[in-house]
C-alpha cells in the first residue's frame, strides 16, 4: 500500500488514498502509515478546562480500499499508572482508552462513536441530536492493542459498509471526525479539537476532514436460535430465525428479519413503578439497533416517537406475556442530500391476539445552515380495534458557532372502536454559547390533551405546557495549589401547565460540580417546587393539589482510585408527599480484583415518613416507608472473546402505617376512615450470562435467569 501526501487547505483536511490491504495488528510500523496525516494538538475536555494534557498523543489517519485506518499512539510514562481493566462490549470502561468520534455525512446528523481500551475492550455506539449518546448501537470494525512500556498504540479499521452514506459513488467525501484519550488514573480526556459532550454543540464541532472514498458491498446472512427451558412451568421452547444484511453501495442499506425477537439477552434494571408515568428501557436486540440513529427524532420531556421495545413488547390481549415477531424489515440510505429510512415489523398471530404491526418512514434534507426532517409512524392494533399515526416536522438550524435553534410540530390521529381522537404539539429550544464560560438554554413545550404517540412512542404524558431557561457558567484557572479543576454552577428554573389551565408544579433547579485534580468529582444540586396540581398521580380520579415541597437535595461524592478500589457515597434528601421527609443513602464500591476479573456492588437505602401514592379511585395513602436497593454485578474474561457475567439486583419495600386520604373538594386531600393495608415488596432478579464471540457479529449466548416479585 502506497500513500500519497496530504493536502491542506485552512478549512480542509485531504486524505489521497492507499492502495493496499491494511493489517488490524496494532504495529502501524508498515511504510504505508508515512503519507498519513497526523493529528496531535490535544486539549483537555474533561474537566473542560482546554488545557494542554499531560501526556501527548499523536493519531495517524488514512484512506483505504477496506475502510478509514486509524492509528493512535499514545505516550503514557511509568509515572502514570496503566489501568487496564477488561470490561464486557459497551460496559463503561474506567481504565485509560481511546475514542474515534466518526460522522460519516460531515452534517451532524448521525455519528458513531468507537471505543478501545488498553485492555482491548469495546464500546460503540451513536450520537444523534448534536449529544445524546447511546450505546444501542455494535458495529462491524476492528481494532488491535500493543503496549510497548512507554507507550502503547491502537489501530483502527472501519469499513466502508458501517452504515449508509450519501454520495457514496463520488471520488472523496468529507466526514467529521473527532479523537480523544482517556487517562484512567486522572480521570483526563483530551480530544484533537475544542469539542465536548457536556456542549449543547458537539457532532457539529467535528473537525471536517475530506479523504478519499472506496465503493463497498455486503451481503450478510447472520442465523440464530434459541433453546430455552421454564424450570418453574417444566417447559422447552425453540425458536430459530435470522437477519439478512445487504449493502449494495453505500447509499442503500437493507436490513431483514425473521423472528427477531433474540438478542435482548442483557436483564433490564429491576424497577417497582407506583408512579403514573412507565419507565424506558433501553433496547438490546441486534435488528432494532443496526443503523437505528435515522430514527432517533426524541421532544421534550424524555419524550421518543420511535420507542423500538413498543415492538414485540406486551400483547395487547395478554399483557403479562411477551409478543413474538413474525417478521421485521429495514432500510436506510440516500438519494443525493435526502436521507431517508424505512422501518416495518409485524407481530405474530395469538389466538384471539391477532398481532399488531408498526411501520416508521424518515426523511431529512439540509438547506444551508437549516436542516429539515419528517417522521411518520403508524400502528395497528387489530385486539384493541385501534390504528394510530403520528407526523412530525422537525428542524435544525445553526447559523453560527453560538447558535442552536432546535424544534418540531407534530400532530397524532388515534382511531379506536370507531371513535376518532387528534392530538397536537409543537416545542422550540434555543442554545447560546457567547463564550467558554457561559451557556444559555431556552425551551417552550405544548403538547395539548388529545396528543397521543404511545403506540409506537414513548410519551411521559398529554396536557402539557412547559418554559424553561437554563443558564451555566463554567469556572477554570485555578492555582496550582488549589485542589479544585473545574468548577460549574447553573440554575435552571423550569415553569409547566397542563392544557386546562392548571399550574402544574414549578420548579427550581440549583446544581455545583466540581472537578477535583487526580479525578476526584462532586455533585450537588436542590431542587425546589411550589404548589400546585398533580393532574396524573390518581389516573383519571381527580386533580391533587400538592403543597410546595423540597423535590430533592442531593450530594454525591465519586473518589479517584485508590489502587484497586473506587468508591462512590451520595445522601439524598426530599419529600415524596405534603408533609414528612426522606432520607435515601448511596453506596458503591467498584473492586478490580485483577484486570480479567472486576466487581462492582451499591447499596441505597431509603427512609420515608410519608410517601404518597394512589391506591385505587380518588383513595391515596401516605406510607411510612423502608426500602433497600442493592445489587452487584461479577465481570470474568477467561479469555480472549469469551465473558462470564453474574448479575445479582434485589428490591425491597416495606409499606407500613397507612394515612388514607380522599380527594376532596378544590384537589386537597382529606383524611378518611378507609382501611387500607400495609404491603411488602419483595423483587429479586439474578442472571448468569457465558458469551463467547467466535467471529464478527457472532455470538453464542448461554443465559440462566431467575428472579420475580414476592
């Protein structure tokens, strides 16, 4: 392979192209890596002080018929401890690591993010909406470690089939790319450009970089099965099925599906909700994360209009039991500017079920500075005799390094029994960044009553009116003799009505974190809310009027490492009712017994003298309450490739001395002579997971779980 020099402009990076197979061995001592453009001007972006690192790093780039070749090397001197623990794929990574921030379209709209650790463990994942990470996300590149004592190097092939591109046929394309480096025993990032997460801008601060592109086709065929046995129910159930991955060019991908209800192997985080609000899970099945970050459009409020564990998730005619999917199909690709996407899926017949289907369709186009999107869903339940379809119209606009105008107008029609219901709203947000220090964050929400994207989405609630301005200052330049780094203060007041006019309750945020040299970080923040309407907690039974109480005062402490050791204690303070306080204390240890073998462990217990919650009609109840969450996880690398995993969660809640309260008139609660009985909560999960990566993308999974309420 032969590599021609670089060609620099003052705003443009070009790569002239290799001719030859790159080696994934770590060297990067072949001659080829001469004519690659270096990048080495780091600056410290954890804590954000953009400081000159401790330790230099230099990162090699070229372009290559197999894909975009990058080499780090990394200097790191005895006097700095090499952490190097082995952590499962997409588990954060405490030791030192390096990251190669990658946006294929140089537009901000997708990014990927490839991470490798000194160990040789991975993560990866996407970033959508300038910084949402989210590590749904395995693609198909490779990496290789060699440390040399002094230094140790990381090289990176990632292939031109990762995901789909526009203008995959022309000769060069300009990407944005961003490197940085972790240096675990410090806790200090420093990244190849003024660029951060913790910034309301950061895919679009990628430096753009135009190097030479290579056409690429992949047709993939990935089987799987699953052999599964109920020890409690004494039963065995197979199931088989399989993907189909075909990328004929770089601006179609298409991705097939027959039974794709394997892959969420991981156990989700054991959760006991009272609350009127469900809780999100993230998604872990291999076809609902490939090339997902198109479909990534999220509002206000948490909120996510394409929620994939909606698909395959409780049968509308059987909700305790799982739905199984007969089959699911994805596309994504481009035609010149327009990106666009295409997902489908249908749910298999169950009896009286007869399976519900979702389909999902995404366009983008930029204009200039202003980037335009749609998304359009529908959902049909034939159980529930309900279809329901949601538009959305959305934009970005960045007129200049300062300025980020973000917002949408969406609208929702729900058709159940006859019976037709059509929603509403529309949200604007506004970032400033006049300098470093300062930054500034406006936001207006309306969503009106009748909006509803539920049935493909994940929605927090309807009714719902929200202004919010933040403002953050970030303080750095401290002496050296001040144990302080960085120091960052904000204030958030956050104002919310439901769509009748009632003032829901407001609140006020104040936070301080404080960055510690050697890694040490601390947290505080008070939250304060005023009086108000709870129009949620009785489901429908009436409006509550809630008294202004301390929402939360929270303080936690992370502590650097202490040789093998890393510690984390936080105490929390609020009220989850009009009256009584409660106290909840947080415990975590994390022991890297040995660079193979790592335990992580906590402890929270919480004390409460009075937690309101709804029982049934307008009858709520203020418990006293005890509750303990703990839970540890056991990480065990035998192995190259091959992981053991035991994770152990266990929930208890102890609900005593009861105070029965009515709704009574104006939303004030009154007590009332109901009986209502104390309960316990008993939620204990374990899973013991082998996994053993024999090729790319291929996996064999041996799973024993265990758990359930009591």
């Amino acid at each position: 392979m032969r590599l021609h020099p670089l060609l620099v402009t003052a705003s443009l990076l070009v790569c002239v192209p290799a001719h030859a197979e790159m080696r994934v061995d770590g060297a990067l001592d072949e001659p080829e890596w001469d004519g690659a453009h270096v990048f080495e001007d780091f600056v410290v972006t954890q804590p954000l002080t953009y400081e000159t690192p401790i330790h230099p790093t230099r990162v090699l780039l070229a372009s290559t018929p197999d894909g975009i070749a990058i080499g780090f090397e990394v200097e790191q001197p005895a006097s700095t401890e090499r952490r190097r623990p082995i952590t499962p794929r997409d588990a954060p990574n405490p030791g030192d690591r390096v990251n190669v921030f990658l946006d294929l379209d140089g537009d901000a709209k997708v990014a990927y993010n490839m991470t490798v650790a000194l160990s040789g463990s991975l993560q990866d994942g996407t970033i959508t909406n300038e910084n949402l990470y989210s590590t749904d996300w395995d693609g198909d590149w490779e990496a290789a470690v060699v440390d040399h004592g002094d230094r140790w190097v990381v090289e990176y092939l990632i292939p031109w089939s990762i995901a789909s591109m526009q203008d995959s046929a022309a000769p060069t394309r300009t990407v944005g790319i961003l490197f940085d480096r972790f240096v675990g025993a410090i806790q200090q990032r420093s990244a190849s450009a003024r660029a951060s997460f913790s910034l309301p801008r950061f895919a679009s601060d990628f430096p753009r970089v135009e190097i030479p592109q290579y056409r690429a086709s992949v047709f993939h065929v990935f089987p799987y099965g699953t052999l599964s046995y109920d020890f409690v129910g004494d039963d065995v159930e197979q199931k088989f099925g399989g993907d189909v991955f075909w990328k004929p060019s770089g601006a179609f991908q298409l991705t097939a599906a027959i039974n794709p209800d394997f892959g969420q192997v991981e156990a989700d985080e054991l959760v006991v909700n009272f609350d009127a609000i469900e809780v999100f899970f993230s998604d872990r099945r291999p076809f609902f994360t490939e090339n997902q970050g198109v479909f990534d459009v999220r509002t206000p409020d948490s909120g996510l209009l394409i929620y994939t564990r909606r698909i395959g998730g409780a049968r509308d005619d059987v909700p305790a039991l799982a739905a199984e999917i007969d089959a699911a199909l994805k596309v994504n690709g481009s035609f010149g500017a327009l990106d666009y996407g295409v997902l489908a899926a249908v749910e298999r017949d169950h009896a009286d079920d007869l399976g519900s289907a979702f389909y999902g369709q995404r366009l983008v186009y930029p204009i200039g500075d202003l980037q335009l999107g749609y998304l359009g869903t529908y959902a049909d339940r034939p159980f529930l005799d309900r279809d329901a379809t949601v538009h959305a119209v959305d934009g970005v606009w960045r007129p200049n390094d300062a300025w980020i105008v973000t917002g949408m107008v969406l609208g929702s029609i729900v058709d159940e029994a006859g019976t037709g219901k059509d929603g509403s709203g529309a949200w604007l947000r506004v970032f400033w960044t006049p300098s470093e220090a300062w930054q500034h964050e406006v936001e207006a929400t309306h969503f009106d009553r009748e909006l509803d994207f539920n049935d493909m989405g994940f929605q927090r609630r309807a009714s719902y009116n929200e202004l919010e301005y933040s403002v953050k200052h970030r303080h750095t330049g401290f002496d050296e003799g001040d144990a302080r780094e960085l120091v960052t203060l904000s204030f958030e007041p956050q104002l919310r009505w439901n769509d009748e006019g009632d003032r829901l309750p407001h609140s006020y945020i104040f936070a301080r974190d404080v960055a510690y040299r050697g890694g040490a970080e601390f947290h505080s923040d008070i939250v304060v809310s005023t009086s108000g309407t709870d129009d949620l907690i009785s489901r429908g039974n009436g409006d509550v009027e809630i008294e202004p109480r301390l929402t939360s005062f929270y303080n936690v402490y992370f502590t650097p490492r202490f040789e093998d050791l890393r510690l984390r204690g936080g105490v929390l303070v609020l009220q989850e009712g009009n009256d009584g306080y409660a106290l909840q204390l947080e415990g975590k240890v994390e022991w890297f017994a040995r660079e193979n073998f790592t335990i992580d462990a906590f402890l929270n217990p919480r004390f409460s003298r009075d937690w309101l919650i709804w029982r049934e009609g307008d009858l709520l109840a203020s418990f006293e309450r005890e509750q303990l969450a703990l839970g540890a996880n056991f990480n065990y690398f035998p192995a190259p490739r091959h992981e053991l995993r035991v994770k152990l969660q266990w929930l208890a809640i102890d609900a005593h001395d009861a105070t029965p309260l009515r709704i009574g008139p104006g939303g004030v609660l009154v007590e009332s002579d109901d009986t209502v009985e104390d309960f316990t909560v008993n939620n204990f999960g374990v899973q013991a997971r082998y996994r053993w990566t024999f090729a790319p993308q291929s996996d064999l999974y041996v799973v024993y779980s265990r758990g359930g309420l009591a």
